[in-house]
C-alpha cells in the first residue's frame, strides 16, 4: 500500500515528530494562561499549596511561612477552616477533600519558578497524553495530528482546565488511559504501558472523585463488547494500578493524623448534597424536635444548597448559620460522623424522591460541561488573597479578571461539541453492534463516553452540580469523536471499490 507523502515524512523521524507535537501542544494548552497574562486560580488553590507546603517544611527542606491574617468566607468554597479571635474554631491545615501529592508538586513549580512552572507541567503531562495516545487512534498526518491537538485544547476545553492551578487536569489524562487499554491492550509498548500506568496513578492519587470514576469505569467496562478492563493480562496490571492507588489516596489521611496528632474530620459531601436536594431537609424537620443530631443546629439555615452547606453559611429570616467548615473542630467531627446515617435515614424516609434528585443532578452534571467556575473575580481574591498576596496580585492585574464573559464564551463552544461528540460517539456504538462492524476506535469511543457519563454521575449525585467537574474531561469525548471518525475515514479509503453493475461479469 502506497504512503501519503506527510505518512513517509513521519516514518523517516518517528522520533522528533512527536516531539514537536508535544512542544507544540504544550503551548497551545497554555493559551488561556498566556493571554490572562498568569495562571488561573482557584479557590482551592491555597488549600492544595497548603498541604504542599506542609509536606516541605515538615521534612525541613523550607520554612512554612504563616499568612498574616485567616481568608475571609465568602459565597464561595474557602481554602480552610477560619480561626476566630478567640480560638475557639481550629483547624487541621489540612482537609481529606485536598490531594497532598498534587499540593506537594504545585508547591514545588511555585518555589521553582513561580505558578507558571506549575501549569507547565500540567501543560506538558496533558501534551504527551494527547500525543501518546494519537499512536493508537486518531489521525496518521502531521498536520491532521496539529489540528485534532488544536481542536481537543480549545473547543473542548482541555486548555482550560491545564491553565487552572487544580489537579482538574488530570480527570482528562484517567479516562485515555483507561480506554487505550480497554482498546488497545496489545498494541501498548512497555513504555506506554508504564506512561499510562503511572499517569493513572496520579490521576487517582490528585483527586479523590476520579478514583471513584476509576472505579466504576473498571468495573462497567465489562458492557463494552468483549472488552473489559478486568480481564487478562490488562486487567492484573489495572487492578495493581488501582490498588496502588487506594492505598496512596486513602492511607494519607491516617498517617497525617498521627504526624500532627489532630484527627481530620471527612467532608459530608453526600449530606450536603441531600439538603441540596431538599429529601434531608424534610427528614431534619421530622426528626430535630425529638432527636439531637448536630446537624440540627443548621436547620434554622435551611433550605440551603450544598456549597451553604458545607462552606459558606446562609443569612435566613435575620439569622446567619455558619457552614459546615466554619464550625469548630470538635461540631465538624460529630456532623461527619452522623452523616451517613442521616443520609441512610433521608433515602428510606423517601426513596422515590431521592431516586429522582440523583437522576435529574447525573444528567444536568452531564449537560453542564463548562469553565465559568474559573472565573478570575473579586470574590475570589477576597478568598486567596490572605494566603497567596502576590499571586493574587498578578490575578487582578489579569485579563480574565471580572471579565467572566470569556469563560461563558468558551463554555458555550465547549458543551455544543462535547455534547455533539457524545452523539456521535452514541451512533458510532449502535452502528457497530447493529452492522458487527465493531472496532477498537469503537471500544476506545465506548469507554470514554462511559466515563464521562460516570463522573456526571458521580459528581452530580454524590457532591453538586458544577460546570467544572464535566469540564474538566469532557475534551476526551471531542478526542474520541474525531478518533473514530478519523477509523471510519481510514476504512472507507482502503475499502476495495465494488465494480460497476455492467463489469460485473468482466471482473469475474
């Protein structure tokens, strides 16, 4: 079969090409940062700083330097715990809902070079993914590669979540690991094979709701036609993978515990997101006049959302009740302790209504695929600003500062092509079972839109609804779409040609 001319060019520098992609993604999924003037932030950012920063100091190789004064609550999630004048509300500095091993590496870019080093990683990690996994799937052309990176970045928002100081980036890096091996598990060289390991490693081990994407992917991924993660060789090395990766994510919060002797009480995520859908509230209403669950000392804030819930508080009939996380210590820990009791005692006291909430919360997390949530504002310096002055600084300075309509616009173009490459991935998967034309490209499409659909699921009704969760990966979907479609194309083109109904017999 005859080469393109741009298939022998690649074949001739099989080592610098991917290279130069590389290079090449890199920058593009910079762009955000590069024209805000600076990285993003976000809320959380402090918080993961934090937690690097404690690893450091704690093993002398820097100085923790404490902020001059507590971040003020706002109407948005705060970094930690505040402490009052009179010290009645401490705090651990540290929470189980923050990744010290993406703190500790988003500290190091910092001291290293500022949070531009940072977001270079990011950057870099998420280019050689993309890279890596167009040796499988995907276009064959140099300059095709060029447009699918530049397509993946912008329209489907990859770029965004690389320019924001979070591990977001990383749900994204999870889900092509994850289906390259459900797809591709011959193919994969030993290299491969250790890049998308260890990526999925530390895609887990940076945030606690992609183990539970990881999870639930491995074990769904036997509905995908003779392909599940589980099974083989790939799946002794997926569930090794895995299991590192419980212990990295899970054994944190012990070991923290006994180094600074102060027990870290769970996030009631779950709980939160019951008062949210208003089932927990009926049953607080029930059961406070005869019962004393702590919770109960929130009620006169309710109805109240999630976010109130768990970080900012609420001001209802004169009266302002303070959020989970502005609690003391000692309240903090009694409420997650009865948490999953309550939510037992919410879904029984009435089920169907529940079942309808986490239905409704899945599909709306699914169809709310965007980045305002990265919006530079005011509000968000209040926030980071007692902890990151400097950094918040270049913030304000920034081009995305109280400009969120850049980040509506982005969104806008996100979810029309998320939302289309989703559809596509759909026909492609019906076309293959109903026509047995299934195909690795299919099976890789499969398992992406899978997972997808798990973290909406996961995100929408286990915590709350938020562009950003959806955002964050959803750009695999559009990689996916042009995967498959690129498959089809290449078939079609060495399709032998079936003759013309008059030389039917000369041809015979």
């Amino acid at each position: 079969m005859l080469q393109s001319t741009g298939e022998a060019r690649e074949a001739a520098a099989p080592g610098s090409r991917p290279f130069w992609l590389t290079v090449f993604g890199t920058l593009l999924l910079l762009l955000p940062a590069i024209a805000n003037g600076y990285p993003l932030l976000f809320f959380d950012t402090p918080a993961y700083l934090t937690a690097g920063e404690g690893i450091l100091s704690r093993v002398g190789i820097v100085e923790k330097v404490h902020p001059a004064a507590a971040p003020e609550r706002t109407a948005a999630q705060p970094a930690a715990a505040a402490v009052s004048p009179d010290g009645k509300k401490d705090t651990t500095g540290f929470s189980d809902a923050r990744s010290i091993y993406y703190g500790l590496l988003a500290d190091l870019g910092r001291r290293i070079g500022g949070l531009y080093v940072t977001a270079l990683f990011q950057a870099l990690w998420v280019a050689a993914a993309i890279v890596l996994a167009m040796r499988q799937t995907g276009p064959r052309g140099t300059k095709a590669k060029l447009g699918m990176i530049a397509a993946v970045a912008l329209l489907g928002g990859a770029a965004f979540g690389v320019s924001v100081i979070l591990p977001d980036m990383a749900g994204g890096v999870l889900l092509l690991g994850m289906a390259l091996i459900a797809a591709f598990p011959d193919r994969l060289s030993r290299g491969e094979w250790a890049f998308w390991l260890i990526s999925i490693v530390a895609a887990i081990s940076f945030h606690k709701a992609f183990f539970l994407v990881a999870i639930a992917l491995f074990v769904a991924s036997g509905l995908v036609s003779g392909r599940p993660l589980w099974r083989g060789r790939a799946g002794l090395l997926m569930g090794g993978a895995l299991a590192v990766s419980a212990v990295l994510t899970f054994a944190t919060e012990p070991v923290v515990e006994r180094v600074t002797g102060v027990a870290t009480p769970h996030v009631p995520f779950l709980l939160g997101r019951t008062i949210e859908d208003g089932t927990a509230v009926a049953l607080l209403r029930k059961e406070c006049p005869h019962t004393r669950w702590a919770t109960c000392a929130m009620l006169p804030g309710m109805p109240m959302t999630a976010g109130e819930f768990l970080w900012d508080g609420t001001t209802r009939n004169g009266v302002h009740v303070d959020g989970w996380m502005a609690r003391p210590v000692a309240e903090r820990s009694q409420i997650s302790a009865e948490s999953r009791e309550l939510v037992k005692r919410t879904v029984l006291n009435d089920p169907w209504a529940q079942f309808r909430a986490a239905v409704w919360n899945a599909f709306d997390q699914f169809v709310s695929s965007g980045v305002t949530r990265y919006d530079q504002s005011a509000q968000m310096a209040k926030v980071v600003g007692a902890q990151l002055p400097q950094e918040t600084r270049h913030m304000q300075a920034a081009a995305f500062y109280q400009r969120p309509a850049y980040l509506a616009a982005a969104s806008a173009v996100m979810i029309v092509f998320c939302l289309g490459s989703a559809l596509l991935i759909v026909a492609a998967v019906i076309a293959g079972r109903r026509f047995k034309r299934w195909s690795p490209p299919i099976t890789f499409g499969a398992v992406v839109l899978m997972g997808a659909v798990l973290n909406a699921a996961i995100g929408g009704a286990l915590v709350v609804v938020v562009d950003r969760y959806q955002g964050r990966l959803a750009w695999t979907m559009l990689f996916a779409a042009i995967a498959i479609g690129c498959a089809c194309t290449a078939e079609r083109r060495h399709r032998p040609a079936r003759p013309a109904p008059g030389n039917e017999a000369a041809a015979a």
